[in-house]
C-alpha cells in the first residue's frame, strides 16, 4: 500500500529580502536537495514571507529538475485581510499582514496518483461564518504553480488539470514493467505482463497490476496541459498494489489546493469550544487567532491561522478513509500556550474532509496537523491535551489506545535519556523528553538565544527549544514508522559528511560550494570569493569560506573534536566546558560550530520534522 512521506518546515524568512541571502539559487538549491533527501512526498512550508513567489518559483525549478517526476506547489498568505468579506472565500479576502508577520504559507507535493491525489482547496460554507447560501468555491491560494512549455517553463494553472474525455486517456512509456496478469480492461488483458518495447495509451479505468513500474518519463496524460502532458505516476515507482486509472473528466491536479482554516469546533459561553461529537451535527463556527505579541482578536481579521489542504491516498477505501487534512500552523511567537497553540487543535480539517464525489463535508478516520508550535514537548500540557485528549475531554482524538494505555499521538517525542558530560544547556531538577537533543528542532549560535557564543566540540549542544511536532489521528503504530534519518532531519550533520549516516542523507559538495556565488563573498563585486568582513555571529568568516569551498564542515559527531575538519584546519577541542564564552573566542572553532553557522545563517534555523505513513 502506499507509503506517504509528508515534511513540515520552518524555512526562516523564506522569501524575505531583508538578508544576505534573499531569494538566492544557492539557497533554493539546499532546501530542495534536502526535500529530494527525505524522499518527501508532501512538504508543508512555513514563513514564507510576503507573498516573494520568486522563491516558491526557484524550489520547484529544483524539484521538477529530476527527470520522470512532477511537483507542484500551491501558496496562500496567512492572514485574512483588514477588508476580508464574507464568506472569505477569495484571494483578495487573504493578506500578508503586520499582526501575522507578513507570513503565509505553501505546500509543495510530488505528483503520484497511485500514492494519492491532491484535492480541491475545500470550499467555504458561508453558514459557518456568519453567512447564508450554498458552498462557495475556495481560490484563497496564488493558484498552483505547474511545469509547462513556456518560456520560462513554469506557470500558473489557470484550471484543474483533468483527465481527458473518451479513450486512450493516458500514455504509458517505452521500458515500463507491467506486473503479473498486465493491464486489464472489463476483466481482459490489453497489455502483458512484461517490458513494454514502445509507448503505449491506456484507457480510464484500466486496472495496472501491483508490481507495474513505468519507465523513463513515467506514466502520462496524453492532453497536454498548458503545453505539458502531465506526469501522474513518475518513472521508475513500483505500484505496491493494482492500481485502477482515475475516470475520465476526474481531477488530477487542482487549480487551488491550500487554503487557510476559517472554521473550527464552536465557542460557548464561557469562551471554550465545544466537544466534537462524530455522527451528529457539530456547529462549526469562524475561529479567531493570537497576534505576535499574544493577544486574542475579537475579530477573525489580521491574525496568522491555520492553512490546510486535503489528499485522497489511494487504497480503494470509503472517503472517510482515505481523505487525509494535512493543516499547518505557525503559532505565534509570545503566545500563551492556550491562546496560542492549542487554538488550532479546534480547526475543522482536524475533524472532517470534503469529499467532492458527494459533495460535502464528512468526518474523516485520519487527520494530520504540524509545524512550528513555538512551545516546549510537554504532552501533559494544556496545549498538547487539546490535541491529544478524546473528542469527548474537549481533545482533536490524537491518540492511540492499547488496551487500557493511552498514547498521545506526538511524532517528535523520544524519551529522555542520560546524556554524556558535560552538558549543555544545563539540564533541570527532573529532565523531561523536551531536554532530549533529538527532540529538538531548533539551532542556536548563543546561549539562550542572545547570550554567549555556544563554542562546542558536541553538537547537540547547538540544539534548542523542541518547538516543531506534528499530531495525527487515526493510524496504528505499524502505520507511522520512524523515518531514517529520524523524525527531525539533522541538517548540520547532512552538510558534515563524514559521519555514517543513513543512506542519500548528505547534501552534496557541489551545493555546499554554490554558496560561494553570494554577494557577501564578493564584496565590490570582486571576481574571486574572498572571506566577508563580518557576517552576524560568524566567528571566523575564513574558516567559513575555505569549508564553503571544500563542500564540506568536517565532522558533526557528537562528542568528536581534533582535526577531523574536510578542510584540514586544526579544530581544538572546546576546552573545559561545554561552551567557551564570552568573546573574543579563538580563531580556528570546531566543526560542530561551523556547520551550525552555516544552516542556521545560509538555511534556517529550524530542523525539518519528517512524518511518514504506510497505508
């Protein structure tokens, strides 16, 4: 059955212009290399700022570089504007505003229709927001961003891209593998079994047999699409089980996929929300969010919230099975956990899809909710429980139930361990899960932020604040195994590459390298990289340049010092403690220092938090 990889990630600034690196190439290139490592199928993209479609535009350059594959990627700002009018439905209704710091959000998937299928941006019903009528259509989103023949080969969907009418819908590539018993229409054979010896079309509904594999180019649309025959199942996947062909007039690709949450579990009086009761008729009501500094609007307006988009995975199942709400939040900063964070725990898309086939909305078996929750582990909170409790304690039923153990549903949440001296940050009176580096997912140059350089030889010791999780709903332990490179991706090691890692784990050399193009190495437009004056919290910006120009920043093995750098520049241990501070510290720092300087100045300084699910 289908195997699901879905990616939520901070990306600092992304788009901002307001830094050394901006929109750069160099830095689209990592963040994609590291998208294609994870073998991500859906990647969830926070701060993404003020609408700069340039570097949405660039990541997808990236991604779609890989012949027989095809990504899109759909963006929605994060706020309802000041003159938002109901039902909210539009474009002009979202905006990148002050109070939600001029952030929105973008979901990029990786097209495979025998994985799933995204959906349709679900439509807005006006009686749920203070409003009357029938559901209005949902284009809060830019529109998706697809690979055409223009110019400059990508472009803005005008439509969905739908599977075309009568027969030999779509093309099957010269190489493909067909499995055991061939391509079946109305119970006959219309392909073999065996390698195809040239293309071939296929009908809708066509039933592919488990093992089918096809070939260079992968399986087609044979109508293009602005200039483009669509890519819907990519070169070289093994169909886990037969697949049957989406029908004819079906969408494949949906002009507006992601959107922002309006509604969610109602208010009472008393300012709570209402339990979500299954079955039954739950009156949902327009949600309200917190502002940067924590407050609780009175009004829907200017706040960041939730976006949320929808896939149908393909296993054959009832709708309520196989429609899956992925919804994101980034949680402002200072707000309280209960205002903050747990607020998004009421949104609809926790609790019910949008089936189109009907249409209308049901309550769905599984649902998914991550990103940047700007709050410590701590699942015996408030703000976890409402996430975690039953629907009937007023929880979004993320849990799982053995018997008489009750489990909460929290990917990134290993158990503490002991951890070797020294250590660093100091750890309290009784250590928790929140103090286990690898439920960490932020990285730090200075002590608590603005203190003294970290100067370390251990590389956790860079690591803070285990702020980004995701819940889920409805899968069994089997269903949601650990990723391999863990459920936070280390980019610092992955930049290292010395370490035995798991393996495509590494980013290669060459990206590493391409930094070496920004402007800040080429101060007056000098023609060979020199090392920058001063780079914020960059303590020696040579020995930053020279591992830039080596591809590499030698090992970021906790607890490994010595001259272990790709560079060959001596790295000395640390010395006494586990950090070395306050400045001046010495020139040469170890390589856990410089591979955290790099991410954390030339990527982001949040991890990505990888979930994955076999269906």
């Amino acid at each position: 059955m289908p195997n699901v990889k879905i990616v939520f990630w901070n990306i600092e600034n992304l788009g901002d212009q307001g830094n050394f690196y901006g929109n750069s190439q160099n830095r689209c290139n990592l963040i994609a290399q590291a998208i294609i490592n994870t073998n991500a199928d859906v990647v969830m993209v926070q701060e993404y700022r003020n609408g700069a479609l340039g570097t949405p535009i660039l990541l997808l350059f990236n991604l779609n570089a890989i012949p027989g594959q095809e990504w899109y990627c759909d963006s929605v700002a994060g706020s309802l504007s000041n003159n938002a009018a109901m039902p909210y439905a539009t474009n002009a209704d979202v905006a990148f505003t002050p109070q939600g710091r001029h952030e929105g959000y973008v979901v990029f998937w990786r097209q495979n229709i025998a994985k799933f299928i995204m959906q349709i941006a679900d439509p807005v019903d006006p009686a749920t927001v203070g409003g009357a009528g029938p559901v209005v259509a949902n284009t809060q989103s830019t529109s998706v961003i697809a690979r055409h023949g223009g110019v400059f080969g990508l472009g803005i969907l005008a439509n969905n891209i739908t599977v075309p009418a009568g027969p030999n819908a779509y093309s099957l590539p010269a190489g493909s593998t067909i499995g055991a018993g061939g391509i079946t229409r109305a119970g006959a054979v219309v392909v073999a079994a065996g390698i195809t010896g040239a293309p071939i079309t296929i009908n809708a509904g066509d039933i592919l047999p488990a093992g089918t594999i096809p070939g260079p180019g992968g399986i087609t649309l044979t109508a293009p699409t602005q200039a483009v025959f669509p890519i819907v199942i990519p070169a070289n996947y093994t169909l886990p089980a037969a697949y049957t062909l989406p029908a004819n007039g079906a969408v494949v690709v949906p002009q507006h996929a992601i959107s922002l949450v309006l509604t969610g579990r109602p208010y009472l009086p008393n300012g709570a929300n209402a339990n979500f009761v299954p079955a039954a008729v739950n009156n949902w009501s327009l949600l309200r969010f917190a502002d940067g500094i924590g407050a609780l609007y009175g009004h829907p307006r200017l706040t960041r919230r939730p976006a949320t988009c929808t896939v149908r995975v393909s296993t054959g199942g009832a709708a309520a099975a196989e429609l899956i709400p992925i919804t994101v939040y980034h949680t402002p900063l200072n707000a309280p956990g209960m205002v903050g964070m747990a607020m998004a725990s009421n949104c609809r898309s926790l609790y019910q899809a949008y089936d189109h086939t009907i249409p209308g909305y049901i309550d769905c078996n599984r649902a998914i909710i991550g990103g940047d929750f700007n709050k410590r582990l701590n699942p015996a909170a408030g703000h976890f429980r409402a996430y975690t409790d039953n629907f009937n304690m007023g929880g979004a039923g993320c849990n799982q139930v053995l018997g008489a153990v009750t489990t909460p549903n929290i990917r990134v949440n290993a158990p503490f361990v002991p951890l070797p001296a020294p250590v660093y940050p100091p750890l309290p009176a009784v250590p928790t899960a929140a103090n286990n580096p690898n439920n960490k997912s932020l990285i730090l140059l200075r002590q608590n932020f603005t203190g003294p350089h970290v100067l370390s030889n251990n590389i956790d010791h860079f690591r803070s604040s285990a702020f980004d999780n995701v819940f889920y709903r409805g899968f069994t332990p089997l269903q949601v195994p650990n990723h391999a490179f863990g459920n936070l991706y280390f980019l610092p090691a992955a930049v290292s590459g010395t370490v035995p890692q798991a393996p495509n784990f590494y980013i290669p050399a060459a990206i590493i390298q391409g930094f070496l193009q920004l402007p800040v190495f080429h101060p007056g437009g000098a023609a060979i990289p020199v090392a920058p004056v001063a780079i914020p919290n960059v303590r020696n910006p040579a020995t930053l340049l020279a591992d830039i120009q080596a591809g590499g920043f030698g090992s970021a093995a906790a607890g490994q010092a010595g001259p272990v750098a790709v560079t060959g520049i001596a790295a000395p241990a640390a010395g006494a403690g586990p950090y070395a501070g306050p400045v001046p510290l010495p020139v040469v720092i170890p390589p856990q220092r410089r591979a955290i300087e790099f991410v954390k100045l030339f990527v982001s300084d949040h991890l990505p938090v990888i979930f994955e699910m076999n269906l």
